[in-house]
C-alpha cells in the first residue's frame, strides 16, 4: 500500500489539503484494489468539505487547465497522466423507497463510510500529512479483502432496499474477483430481489455486460439464478433451467450447458458480442423442443428461431440495435452449421456455403463452436476436435483459393440486363442465383471470366438474346 503512495499525485494531494486545512481521504475501489494487487487508473477522493473547491486547487498545482464539474452531484474531475482523479465531499444519504436517488446532505467520514455498498469498498486512507498512509478500516474490509468475502457494511436489507443496483453490483464483484457473498447479504439478495424491478434496464444491463466480461462469468449467472434476479430481467435464459423426462429420456439441462459454452469461450476471446452470442445461441430450445417417442427429444430449428428472438432479447435488454446485433443474431442462426460439418464428410461445397454466410464472422463461428461441445464422453471429445482440426484446415483451404470471406456477386444484375437487353424481371434473378450455386458447388471459380462465360451459356438456354 505504502508503495503505491510514494507515486508524486499523492503527495500534491497531501500538500494541497494541508494547505487548504481539508481533511482528505483516497476511498473505494483504488483502495481495495491496491490491497488487492489490481491495476487501476481510477483514484476516488473524499474530503470533510467542497470536493470541487479541492479538485480546482489540485488542478491549479498540477497546472491542469481542465476540471470538469457536476455541480448537481458536488463532484469534479481531473485527468493528470493518465490517471482520472474524482473529487468530492463527504456526504450522507437517506432514500425514498419508491426510487434509488438519495437525499444528500454533508457529513463527515463516517457517514461517507456508512453508505458504502460493501466493506471492501469503504476503506479510506487518509492523505493529510499528520496520519498519511493511515487506513481508515471502520467494517474490516482489509480482512474481507484477505478472505474474498463480499459483504456490506450496514444491514444488508436495508442496503439493497436503498439502492438496488447494489444486488447487481455485489454479484458483479463477486464474479470479477472470485469472491464469496457472506451468507446475510446473500439471504438479502433473495429477499430484496423484488426491489431490482425500480432499477433501470440500463443500469442492469451495464452490471450484466461486466459479469459477463469477467474470467468465469457461470459464476455470476449461478447467483443471478439462484437469488431469483434473473427472473425479472432475463426469463427468457431462465426457461433454459431444467431437465424433462419422459419415457425414461431426459435432455440436458440448457441452462447450464449454455454457462458452460459461456465459460469455455472465456479463454478464447474478450470480445463482449461473442460472448453474448455463446449465451443466446440455445436461447430458443424451450419453445422448439418436442418429444418424439422414436428418437427422443428434439429442438429442430431452435437456431433459426433463436436468431429471430435476438433483436427482441436486445431490445428489451436495452442492447445496441446495430451491428453488434446482427453480428449476435448471425452467429446464433449459424452455431449450428460447422458442428453438422464435423459429423459428415466435409465437401468443398459445404465449406464455400459456410464460408459465403459467416464472411468476415467465420472465424469467431468456429471459436463459439467449439465451445458448444461440452460432452464428458472423452471418446465424443476426441473426435470432436479431431474433425475441428479437418474442418478448419478445410476452411483455410477453400478460402485460399476461392475467396469467399467477403463475396460479392461477379456478375451484377445490371450487367446481365445489360448482356441480354432486358429489364428487371425474374430472369435476372434466376441467371444471377444459377451463376452463385454454380460457383459454390465448384463448377466455375469465383471470377468474372468464368462467370460472364456461364451466364451466356444459360442465358441462350433460357432463349434470351445477346443484346
């Protein structure tokens, strides 16, 4: 801890409010996670009066120019080397039961402390020169940090009743830091899990995106489940919980299979959207799924029925509408589709198929793919990644040679109305379809030459005329 005080921002702080007589502290999450060992640009200042006057001051030392301020909020900004330093004063709150926005007067430290939402986030040390490097340690955060317990510092009902949001958060920090929820503050969870319904889909979508980001995010899910917050924000991923038998068949259960492809992809990639297409991509079993008495259980057509759902999922998540999303819905629709590759012989038709619908995607298809096999049967597995490799030597190998990543039509339809002087009419269509499925069963290579050769050929077959 000492050592990272040692850094020159701390000790213009130090000067400054001594200078300025202010009783200051660093507090928070720069706090736990010095202790923790974690890296982090974000530093938190408290101070027993005006954290705007202090941060004008700090930026007059350090002659920053800059200093945003939210008057509204009694806070203030500075950026200095890379590092984002927030300002502001002491202050307790009380809450109206009906919204997350409290009432908030000054205070002193302990007040400040008091409406911390978890013990690991309450410790503050001081930074006036007379007790610098002081921990102020009122709810044993540094233990909590030692024994990864997540816990807050007052009754944990009345914690979450208060602000919500904190449901989430002590889920979220739990899941980022391996820790465990102290067995209160879990029960309170379940009990306040109604109170999430006044917390904005927004804000619980923002802490759902950092669970999900975390390295094993099965872990926050489990809790989100089992706490009964999932319920309010998520049914739809809920319905995938549970196993039906019958005739002494069961499925699998696709809740946890699908935690299970979100945590195998983990290791393979951060990007936020391929992990939110490993959670989406069974997300339509329940409505799909039917029990015939001769071959089991079945989910035909779940993934396109789940690319269908994702916009709606998105939108009422309050997920961007964008790209992100079609790129989600495209790779939920198609997870499919190299793993029926790997069960059958892989022929350079399929591979292009595959290759013509992913595009630029298809590489990210293949890492979600291979998340989804979670089969125990060491034998099953075996072969699974065996094929994987074949599958993916295939890929390279037709994309080498007919480029089809990002394929465009060699032959547009102005060209052929153009060869033929017609206008548009289904002929078009039927010439520029032929001239695709040709060059995606191998007939013709995928260049204009060949298919401007091929179009004149079925042009005359169908009785049109060169113009």
């Amino acid at each position: 801890m000492q050592e990272f005080l040692k850094n020159p921002i701390f000790k213009t702080l130090s000067l400054v409010a001594d200078d300025l007589q202010v009783e200051t502290y660093v507090i928070g999450g720069f706090v736990r996670d010095i202790i923790l060992k974690r890296p982090s640009k974000d530093i938190d200042i408290v101070c027993v009066r005006s954290g705007i006057e202090l941060a004008k001051a700090v930026a007059k030392a350090l002659s920053i120019k800059k200093v945003s301020v939210f008057k509204n909020f009694g806070t203030a900004m500075i950026n200095y080397q890379g590092w984002e330093i927030e300002f502001v004063g002491a202050r307790k709150e009380s809450y109206d039961r009906n919204s997350r926005k409290p009432i908030v007067e000054n205070g002193t430290l302990e007040d400040d402390q008091n409406r911390r939402d978890f013990s690991i986030n309450a410790m503050a040390i001081c930074l006036n020169s007379e007790r610098f490097g002081e921990l102020v340690d009122p709810f044993n955060g540094l233990s909590d940090c030692e024994n990864k317990i997540i816990r807050t510092p007052l009754e944990p009902t009345i914690t979450f009743s208060d602000d919500p949001l904190r449901m989430m958060r002590a889920i979220r920090f739990a899941t980022q830091l391996n820790f465990e929820i102290e067995a209160t503050t879990y029960k309170a969870l379940h009990s306040e899990k109604e109170r999430i319904d006044i917390i904005s889909q927004e804000r619980i979508t923002d802490e759902l995106n950092k669970i999900i980001l975390s390295p094993v995010p099965s872990i926050g899910f489990k809790h989100l489940f089992d706490t009964g917050l999932l319920h309010h924000f998520f049914p739809e991923m809920v319905k995938l919980h549970g196993v039906e038998i019958r005739k002494g068949l069961g499925h699998k259960d696709n809740f946890y299979h699908t935690l299970q492809v979100l945590d195998n992809i983990c290791p393979n990639t951060n990007d936020l959207w391929l992990r939110w297409a490993a959670i989406l991509h069974d997300i339509a079993k329940p409505p799909t799924k039917r029990f015939d008495p001769n071959h089991g259980w079945t989910f035909h057509g779940h993934e396109d029925k789940g690319a269908r759902m994702v916009p709606e999922i998105f939108k009422k998540l309050k997920l961007p509408l964008d790209a992100k999303m079609k790129y989600v819905q495209k790779l939920v629709r198609l997870h499919l589709r190299p793993i029926a590759l790997v069960k059958e012989t892989v022929t350079d038709s399929a591979v292009r198929r595959l290759l013509l619908e992913a595009g630029e995607d298809v590489d990210d298809l293949m890492i979600l793919c291979s998340a989804d096999v979670t089969t125990k049967n060491e034998k099953k597995l075996t072969r699974y990644k065996k094929n994987f490799i074949l599958v993916e030597e295939k890929l390279k190998e037709v994309e080498e040679k007919d480029h089809l990543r990002n394929w465009q039509p060699p032959i547009s339809g102005e060209d052929i109305m153009a060869t033929f002087g017609i206008g548009p009419s289904k002929e078009v269509g039927q010439i520029k379809n032929a001239i695709k499925e040709a060059m995606l069963e191998g007939e013709i290579q995928n260049n204009e030459a060949e298919a401007r050769v091929f179009m004149h050929q079925l042009g005359i077959k169908m009785g049109l005329k060169l113009a």
